[in-house]
C-alpha cells in the first residue's frame, strides 16, 4: 500500500474518481485519498500535487458526503483530519 500511495498517478486517478457522479465511487475513493493525504513519508510530487490542490481539495472535501457525517461518525472525524491535514501542508519551492 505504501508504494501504491507514493505514485503520483495513482493520486491523480483517486482524485478523479473523488469527483465521479457515484456516491459509492466517491467514497472508497476518499477511503484511499485520505491514505495519501496521512502518509508521513510522501514524496516531493505526492505532496507538491496535493499542496497545489490543497484550496480545491478542502472545498470540494468540506461538501462530500454531507449527510453520511449525521449518521456516520467515523467518517465524520477521517474527513475533518484530512482537511485539517490539508489546511497543514506547505508549498514545495
């Protein structure tokens, strides 16, 4: 799993299924980007992607799902973590 989350293009494709017209895709996606985002080893590119993106990420993130944090806390506490995660990370020079 490491090294899966550590390709730059396996973030991009994650990030493209976040936004898929599924509710279930969209949901096991975020199940996989929020192991991106905790991974305390990403390299440059994961990070450089996910810093550029952190603005549009933590808005579309803040609406996914909505009504599931009512009725699902667990999912209601992963997403406030990795959008505080997000809200975190720096821009690589």
């Amino acid at each position: 799993m490491i090294k899966y989350v550590s390709s730059k293009s396996n973030l991009r494709t994650i990030m493209m299924l976040l936004r898929d017209s599924s509710a279930h895709i969209t949901l096991e996606a975020f199940n996989v980007f929020k192991i991106f985002v905790a991974n305390p080893n990403k390299p440059p590119e994961v990070v450089r992607i996910l810093a550029d993106n952190k603005i549009k990420l933590i808005k579309y993130l803040s609406g996914l799902h909505k009504e599931r944090e009512d009725m699902d806390e667990q999912f209601r506490d992963e997403k406030i973590l990795v959008i505080s995660t997000l809200e975190q990370m720096v821009q690589l020079e």
